[in-house]
C-alpha cells in the first residue's frame, strides 16, 4: 500500500475559511478520505503559529517511503 503526507480539509466552515489536518492517508483514498495516523494541523487563516506537526512521527512516515505532497513539502521547510 502507497501512502502519502497530506492535507485533509475538515469541518463546515464558511466560504474561504479552510482549515486542515495533515495526515497519512492511502494514495488512493479521497482528499477528505480516512486517514492512516494524524500528524498536526494548519490554519491558513492565522497569521503566526499555524502550522503544527509531529515531526518524529513525520520523519517515520517519511523514511517508511511515504509520498509528500509539495504543500506539506514548503510547510516543513519553513519550520
């Protein structure tokens, strides 16, 4: 099974006020599809402190040969 890093719009939020979980999630799953392990959040809304990650468990994931979307990618990098 392929896995990925990605994020998962949650909740019912109103009109361009997203909010994400980042999770691992099977490749072939949907967007808002269940997940494998929950990893953090974002909320682009915030101006600071809206990113948050376990990166122990990122690096697991990783280095078992999940896939990192290329948004998760610039998220991490700015850590």
């Amino acid at each position: 099974m392929s896995v990925t890093i990605r994020l998962r719009r949650i909740g019912k939020c109103a009109k361009k006020k997203f909010y994400f979980r980042i999770g691992v999630i099977d490749q072939h799953k949907a967007r808002d599809g269940r997940i494998l392990e929950d990893l953090g959040t974002y909320d682009p809304i915030k101006k600071k402190d809206n990113f948050k990650i376990d990166m122990e468990r990122f690096n697991y994931w990783k280095a078992k040969g999940a896939v990192i979307s290329p948004t998760i990618k610039s998220l991490v990098k700015k850590i």
